[in-house]
C-alpha cells in the first residue's frame, strides 16, 4: 500500500474524528471510548497494511 494512500486515511480519519469531539454534543465518557476504539481500528488497519499483522499470526511460541 502506498505511503501516501495511508497518510490520507490517516489525515481523514483525524479531521473526522476532531469534528466529531468538537462539534457533536456527547458524554465525555461516551467521546473517550469513541477515541480508544478509533484508535485501537487505526492500529489494526496500519499493521494489516504494512503487513506485520500476518507475521505475527505465523509466530509460534
């Protein structure tokens, strides 16, 4: 996947998130789990994209 392909979903993903912590009224309980869980997908999504997810699946202990 190209660098530039996951800075954009990266940039995207930021802004969204911004607007959504700064302009939608909510708890911010409800805001902080919000936060952990798009975070916790971008995490994911970037070791599937590089390719280190997959690698770790192979690992025997």
């Amino acid at each position: 996947m190209p660098i530039l392909n996951v800075l954009i979903v990266l940039i995207v993903v930021g802004v969204l998130l911004w607007l959504v912590n700064t302009y939608i009224p909510m708890d911010s309980k409800i805001k902080n789990i919000l936060n952990i869980v798009v975070v916790i997908g971008l995490v994911i999504w970037l070791l599937q994209a590089f390719g280190l997810l997959d690698s770790l699946r192979n690992m025997r202990i």
